[in-house]
C-alpha cells in the first residue's frame, strides 16, 4: 500500500509542470518572427459605451536583450505623423523617444514608470512590450484546468520592477498550443484592475501571431480592444530601420 | 503622337499623386487682453491655415507646406490694420536616403533643443513675429545639408544660403514689441552678402548607459540668430524707422537630455565670438531643466514637475547689453506643472511662473489643449505679465499685460 502511495505521488509530481515550464513554452511558441509589420486599430470604449477609433503602423524587431519597436500614429488627425521609438531592456529601463511632426522635435522620455496608461487607452505601456520570462518571478506549479473542453495551465507571475502596476498575473494558457487566452492583471493594493482577452491567433510563416486583445479594467469599467491587420513577419527589417533617424522620416 | 504623350503624362501624373499624401488644419482663434496699453488693441480674431503636401517614394521624400494668416483688423480700415496677414510658403524641400546617410535641399524648418519654455540653440529658423508673441511660429530657411550615421548618433554639415526678413505685425496690434512712433522696416541690413553662407557642424547621438544621454554639439561660422536694431533718429517721440540687423559669428552649441529614472535633466547652451561688431558683444546663454513625472496620481492622469533656469550675459560692457537686444531670458526662473489626463481626448493642462530675477518681472500662465469630437482640438490659455517697474525690459515697453485666448483647430 505504502508502495503505492509512493508510486502516485512520484507519477504526479512527473506530471506536473510549473509556471515557469509553462512560461518558457508559452515564450517559445510566439517567438521566431524575427520582425513584424502591421497595422494596429485601437477602439477606447468609456463606461457609456461610446468609442473612440485609432490607428497605428507599428514594426517591430525582435531582440534577445529586447525588442525594438516604432509606431507611428496614423489617425486622429491631429497626431497624424506621430512616432513613438522603443528599445526595450530586461535590466535597465528602455529608452523612449517621441516625434512629434508639427515641431520637428524628437522628445526623449523616462520610461521608468510601466504603468502610465498607453494613448489614454486601458493598455498600459508594459501592457504592450514584448513577452519575457526573465521580466517576472515565478514560483511553484501551474494549476490544470479545464474550460469548454481544453485543457488549460493557470499560471502565476510576478514582475520584477519596481516600477511595475501590478503585483501579480495570472495567466490562463493552453495546454497544447502554449498560446495565452487570458490574462488577470492585479494592482498594486493585490485587487483585480484588468482582464485582456486574447482572440484571433493566427499562424503566419509557422509563428503563431495574436491578432486581437481585449482589454477590460474592471475598476473603471472601460474597455480598449486592440487589433492587428495586414500583418507580415520575417520582412528582413534590420537595426537601421529602428535608428533614430526614422523618427524624422 | 501628341495624344500618346499626353495620356502618359497624364498617367505619371496620376501615378503621382496617388502618392502625394496631404495633411493640414485650419484654427479659428478669438483673444482678449483684459489689461492692455491703451491705444491698442483690446482683442484680436485671426483665422489660420496650413496645409502640408508630402510625396513618399521609397528613401525619396519632398515636402511643400503652406501657411495663411487673415486677421480682422487687416480687413478693416487703415487706422485698425495691423499688418498680420499673409501667406507664406514654410517649406520645400526633397530628401533623399542611403544607406548611412541623407542629403536635403531646399526650404525647411529644424528643431533643435530640449527645454520645454525657451530653446535657446533652436537657432536655424527666425521667427515670425506677426503671430501671438508665446506661439512659436518659424520662418523656413534655403539650405542644404549632407548627413552621415553612425550606429548610435548623426554628423551633418547644413548649410544655410538665404538670410531671412523677419516681418513683424504693426501698432496697435499689441504685441507690436515698439512705442507708436517707431516703425519697423523689416528690410534686413547684413554685414556681408544675404547670400552669404552660414555653415553650420552637428554633430547628436545618445550613450546605451545606466543613465542615458541624448547630446548634440553644434558649431556654425555665419550670421547669427540674435538680431538687433538701430533707429534713423533720435527716440524722442517724433517718428522715426527702427532697422534690423544681422553680424557674424562663430558659435558653439550643445543641447542634452540625461534619463536618471523618472527625471531628465536637460541643458542647452551657446557661446558666441561676435566677428568684428562694433555694436554687438560676445556674449553667452545657459539653460538648465529638470522635469520629473509622477504617474496615476489621479486615475491614469501624470504629473510633471517642471523647473527651468537662464542665464544670458554680453562679455563686453561698452556694447549693446541684454536690455539693447530685447533678450528676455537672462535671468529667470521657470517653475511650472504638467497634468495630463491620459484619457481618449489626449487632454492636458500645464501652467507655470517666469520670474526675472534682475529686472523683477513675473510672467504667469495656465494653458488647456485637448481634442474634441475626434478631428478638432481645443486651446484655451490664460497669462499675465506682470513688467518690470523701473528698467526699460521688452515687457515694460510692452505694457502691463493679462489676456484670455481661444482656439479652435480643425485637422485633415
């Protein structure tokens, strides 16, 4: 009987994968586009239901040490022209820069603080940089559960920053494809704040590519859905095309 | 023949314009100066325009852009005119990229800087000064530059071949900067050629360290961007024409932004060697800024905290002094906020305090700017200036000023 006991325990503890594990594979599985272009609409809806629509051109280049991304605002028409230039770091803040077309002036920014709300959207900027293992903390095992039938990991991190809104994340990550659909953000005072659902993943060149995230803030009850269209990876972008000169380009 | 021709003309037109992608605004804006001197104006309607046309093929950029100004007091009868109308062509240019390099030819505008109230090495373009004296509204520049790019920074040698006139709307427009009895002839006097090339050397990147910096350093051999004025007659009420001037220089530059976690420190400064002015001194200019953000101090909205200092100074005493050349920065304090409220109209309020610390002059302001209805934005801006007492400062000959203003822009 001992013997057993022994044998299924040791049988689960095979079995069971953690956070971390899940994280990794999660990482693996968006990972490979080596660059992305794409259009992105995003609509601000308030707690009346009214919309608000912008759009964006953002490329994007994908980095061991951080991505490099540029975004230039394409509507409203008053920031028509717009950029917006991110190198991100693992271990030091990124460095932020912003054109801004009616001045000819390319601002630097302190991007120290990750939380401050993106184009007045419920994305914050941490929100929208790239997925890194090495950015939270993960401890323990991933829960399995199961919803509509698929067999999902429950996966808990927390950040490393400081600067970080949120205390932990919990994710909700498929089990076969290692692709998110859900993700639970905690603030600072460990309460719900958000809930971004992720839809319309498309596989594009064999890399899985996200096509539409739905934001939630459940303490203000405003809403931002974002979505990527015309989307191309492996364009052969180079550092060049994120060099500060594109800003005035 | 002639029909071949011109349906292949009339295709590469097309062809071409499919590519021409056009941008602009249109702002209606009413102001009224609660506190003003007495003969001028009490308020002010001005209608502005600009529109932009841009061709984009592949590295090949040009770019025309176009402004218009209609005041209405320039519709009225004489007496009224104040001389703020025009239109004007800003820019017009053609940009080629390569590999690791850019060269540009034609009328542009520049932006050069990092402080947020008074850029002092922003010197390449002159002003307009038929525009409200606390927008900045520049005048395009000819000139040609060739840059080369390194991995972190840009080295560009521009060279400007066009000295400008710097037109300036006329009394009682109240910012007109003379007594009623001076007029301004905006005909430039040069030392040398208007033609006369002023060469400029930049050299800007920005350092991948724990702490990091943006700098640039500038050198220009050429005409520099103060200017200063002599009258035909003695300034003792009778009429009289105030000349502008314009003398050479070598100069060095350098504006820097440094990143130390929430906060930049940013610095600009400019030493210039006047060439040969019996008027005009050398002379210095020193900016130092600190901006720190806090963020979601009220919902999503950001703070920023602003504190700036300036510090201009003439090295040879038996010239032209600050006060000669209408300098306004030459010691005075900055402090102002920034509140953003991060929300869909991208709205903000910033508003602050310009102390001269010599002359005892107080400049106050708080400005609103947010979008409405998704293609118009909203201006609305409050300021008063409180002149020196005693010393003959641009803002006392200007008068004791407090004023309300509105804009309204529409966007394309």
């Amino acid at each position: 009987m001992k013997k057993l006991l022994l044998l299924g325990l040791y049988s689960l503890s095979l079995l069971a994968t953690s956070n971390y594990e899940v994280a990794v594979k999660s990482d693996a599985a968006i990972s490979g586009y080596e660059d992305a272009s794409s259009q992105m609409h995003m609509t601000l809806i308030n707690s009346n239901g009214q919309k608000r629509e912008r759009l964006m051109k953002m490329i994007v280049l994908e980095k061991d040490g951080g991505d490099k991304s540029l975004m230039e605002f394409l509507s409203p028409a008053d920031v028509k022209g717009t950029k917006f230039l991110n190198y991100e770091h693992v271990k030091k803040d990124d460095d932020q820069w912003l054109y801004l077309p009616a001045l000819k002036r390319i601002k630097r920014i302190a991007s120290k603080n990750k939380s401050g709300s993106f184009m007045g959207s419920e994305f914050a900027y941490e929100d929208l940089s790239s997925f890194n293992v090495d950015k939270y903390i993960y401890e323990g095992d991933a829960q399995v559960l199961e919803i509509d039938g698929k067999k999902m990991y429950m996966v808990q991190s927390k950040p490393l920053s400081k600067n970080s809104g949120y205390t932990k994340q919990i994710a909700w990550v498929d089990a076969e494809s290692f692709l998110i659909h859900k993700m639970d953000y905690y603030d600072r005072k460990n309460e719900l704040l958000k809930t971004a659902v992720y839809d319309d993943y498309k596989k594009i060149s064999d890399v899985w590519r996200i096509g539409k995230i739905s934001m939630k803030n459940h303490q203000n009850d405003k809403e931002t859905i974002l979505i990527w269209k015309e989307e191309t990876i492996k364009n052969g972008l180079q550092e060049k095309d994120f060099h500060k000169r594109v800003l005035k380009k | 023949m002639i029909v071949r021709l011109s349906i292949s003309t009339l295709l590469l037109g097309t062809s071409l314009l499919c590519d021409v992608e056009i941008k602009g605004h249109l702002d209606l804006q009413a102001q009224a100066y609660l506190t003003h001197p007495e003969q001028k104006h009490p308020d002010n309607y001005t209608a502005m325009a600009q529109i932009e046309l841009g061709y984009l093929k592949d590295d090949f950029e040009a770019i025309a852009k176009l402004s218009a100004q209609q005041d209405y007091y320039d519709l009225q009868s004489s007496s009224d005119h104040n001389d703020r109308s025009f239109l004007r062509l800003d820019e017009l240019y053609a940009k080629q990229d390569f590999e690791d390099s850019q060269i540009l030819a034609g009328k542009s505008i520049r932006f050069w800087g990092a402080l947020e109230v008074d850029n002092i090495v922003d010197t390449f373009n002159p002003d307009d000064l038929r525009t409200d004296l606390f927008d900045t509204d520049k005048l395009g520049v000819w000139n040609a530059s060739y840059t080369q790019y390194t991995d972190t920074g840009e080295l560009s040698l521009i060279i400007k071949i066009d000295e400008q006139d710097q037109p300036m709307a006329a009394y009682p427009y109240v910012y007109y900067l003379f007594p009623e009895y001076v007029f301004y002839d905006k005909s430039l006097q040069l030392e040398k050629s208007r033609n006369r090339p002023s060469v400029f050397l930049k050299y800007s990147g920005s350092t991948d360290t724990e702490y990091a910096l943006d700098y640039a350093f500038i050198l220009e051999n050429g005409y520099d961007s103060q200017r200063y004025f002599t009258s035909d007659g003695p300034l003792n009420g009778s009429p009289v024409t105030f000349k502008q001037h314009a003398y050479l220089v070598n100069k060095a530059m350098t504006y820097n932004t440094l990143v130390v976690g929430a906060s930049l420190f940013k610095m600009e400064a400019l030493y210039a060697d006047v060439i040969d002015n019996k008027l005009i001194s050398d002379f210095y200019h020193l900016g130092l800024g600190v901006e720190h953000t806090l963020t979601q101090v009220y919902e999503q909205a950001d703070l920023g905290l602003i504190a700036e200092y300036y510090k201009y100074d003439t090295l040879q005493s038996h010239k032209y002094s600050d006060l000669d050349l209408f300098q306004i920065f030459q010691n005075d304090l900055f402090v102002g906020l920034r509140y953003s409220f991060n929300e869909g109209n991208d709205a903000s309020i910033i508003g602050g305090a310009i102390v001269d610390l010599d002359y005892h002059e107080q400049s106050y302001y708080i400005e609103y700017e947010g979008r409405l209805a998704e293609t118009f934005k909203l201006n609305l801006d409050y300021r008063y200036t409180e002149p020196s007492p005693d010393t003959l400062t641009a803002f006392h000959i200007m008068g004791r000023h407090q004023r309300l203003s509105l804009k309204l822009g529409y966007y394309f």
